[in-house]
C-alpha cells in the first residue's frame, strides 16, 4: 500500500475565509486497481429532535465504534450531536 498526499478545499465557516487541507491517504491495490475510498454519512433522528444526548450517545459510539471494527473499515471521525451522527471513514 501507498502513502498519498490530497489536497482539498475546505471552506470554513467564517465568511470569506478559505483553505486547503493536507490529507494522507493510503492508496489501496489489487491486481487491476488502485482505489481510495472514503465516505461521510450523516445520520438524523426524525424530525431532528434533540435525542442524542448522555447517556445515549456514549452508548451510539461504542455501539458504531464495534460495527467498524466487526467489519473491519476504517475510521476517521465520529461526531455525536444531539440531532445528528457524522460519521467519516474508509474502507
């Protein structure tokens, strides 16, 4: 596997202000391919109801933290707010 350098734009929330990112990727391979693949999913409780909160988050992220590893992707970030999951990873 090799090691490599992306940049991406990223826009902050403060208006006007932009920047680029650095980040490392580990570029996978098999025979034929080369591949890199990384997602975002974001998870919202119906009506975006504030649901998300002690101790039912700390019980979400164990629970998401096992299924990453039971299925062996790879983690990035995890961020539990009280309407909403982010979730961003690999595989």
């Amino acid at each position: 596997m090799q090691l490599v350098e992306h940049a991406i734009p990223y826009a902050p929330t403060l208006k006007g202000s932009h920047c680029t990112l650095l980040m490392k990727y580990e570029l996978r391979s098999n025979n034929t391919q080369a591949y890199i693949c990384h997602f975002h999913v974001v998870f919202c409780s119906k009506y975006r109801r504030k649901v998300l909160i002690p101790p039912i988050n700390k019980r979400l992220k164990t629970s998401v933290l096992e299924t990453i590893e039971k299925w062996g992707q790879e983690f990035i970030e995890l961020e539990v707010m009280p309407d909403h999951v982010q979730r961003h990873g690999g595989m």
